[in-house]
C-alpha cells in the first residue's frame, strides 16, 4: 500500500512556508489542549468551579461557562479532518 504521508518542507515557497508552519502549529495546538483539558477535568471534578475559577482568576460562573466552551472545542480541534491534515502533512 502506498504512503497516505505527504512532506511539505516548507522551503519551496511562502506559501508552502506559511502552511508547514500551520501543520506544526496545529500539531503543538492539540497537544497542548489536550494536556490543558486533562488539568481542568482535575480541578473542576465534582462539577468545583469555585477552584477552578480561583485557578483561572475568574468567578465559579465564569469558569463553568470557560469549562464548558473548552469541553466543547475538543470536537473542533479533534476533528477528523484535523487529525488527518496533522498525521498526513504533519
């Protein structure tokens, strides 16, 4: 079976600089949610978003509305589509 990966460099033009950077940054991106969501699960267990807004330095009701819209990007930032740009240009 053929290789699905497909090598941006990143030198054969601005545009394919901008893009590498792009992939990479993505990459960095959902690492870096995915270590910050295991965080906030660990702070705001047992639905506790007095600590976790003390965390955040925001009120309980603004980190439970924080919470919420960060639970809920984990379909957009891992999203089929975006899991396959970064495993196949990544």
């Amino acid at each position: 079976m053929a290789s699905a990966h497909i090598e941006v460099t990143g030198t054969a033009s601005r545009t394919a600089s901008q893009f590498r950077y792009f992939v990479d940054k993505m990459n960095q991106i959902q690492n870096e949610y995915g270590d910050l969501k295991a965080v906030m699960e660990q702070i705001a267990l047992g639905a506790d978003y007095a600590s976790l807004g003390a965390s955040l330095g925001v009120t309980a009701g603004e980190a439970e509305t924080i919470y919420a819209i960060y639970q809920s990007m984990n379909g957009e930032i891992n999203g089929a589509f975006t899991n396959q740009l970064v495993s196949r240009c990544g």
